[in-house]
C-alpha cells in the first residue's frame, strides 16, 4: 500500500512540474515556472526511490501505468478536457498492467 501512495504522489509531482514547463515554453507562461516545475520534478523522483521493490527497472515500469491513469486525472481535473472511452480503456489495461508488475509473486 505504502508503494501506491508513493506512485500517486511521483506522478502528481511529474505532471506538476512537466505541466510547469509546457506552460513556461509552449503556453506564453513566465519563465519563474520553471522554478516550481524543477522542484516538482525532484520530489518526483525522490518519490520514486521510495517504492518497495529490489529493482528500479521494476518500480519504473509499474510507475507507467499509474502515471497515464494521473495524467488523465490532471487532463479532467485541470484542463477540463473529458477523457473519451478508449483513453479510460487504455489507462485500465495499463493501471492493471503495473499492478501485476508490482504485485505479481516473486521468488
């Protein structure tokens, strides 16, 4: 449970400060965004090395599938775009795709 938190709060951070940086370089946005979306993304990764597992390439893996399901939350919840049927279709197979990474029985 403790590793989902973690994955929760790694993608909010990634989306947070790379949303920062889109807003700085693609959106007109001042440059003192960059600010924000730099320690964004270090807290990001610091969540990151805090999931319970033996292998990054594991963790990193898992992180996918929790990352489109976020950032499909952030589309909804802060750009206000509805996520269509086949985008929520995608972000399930994914989400269920990282829970068998991180939850599938190891020797």
């Amino acid at each position: 449970m403790k590793s989902i938190l973690f994955f929760i709060a790694a993608a909010l951070f990634e989306i947070a400060g790379c949303f920062s940086f889109w807003t700085w370089l693609r959106g007109g946005g001042s440059w003192w965004l960059i600010l924000p979306g730099i320690l964004s993304l270090s807290l990001f990764a610091l969540c990151l090395t805090q999931i319970e597992t033996a292998h990054a390439g594991r963790a990193y893996a898992a992180y996918g599938g929790i990352y489109i399901a976020s950032s499909l939350l952030w589309l909804r919840g802060v750009k206000g775009v509805s996520p269509d049927r086949w985008e929520i279709l995608g972000s399930v197979i994914c989400t269920l795709g990282a829970s068998v990474i991180l939850l599938g029985p190891r020797p």
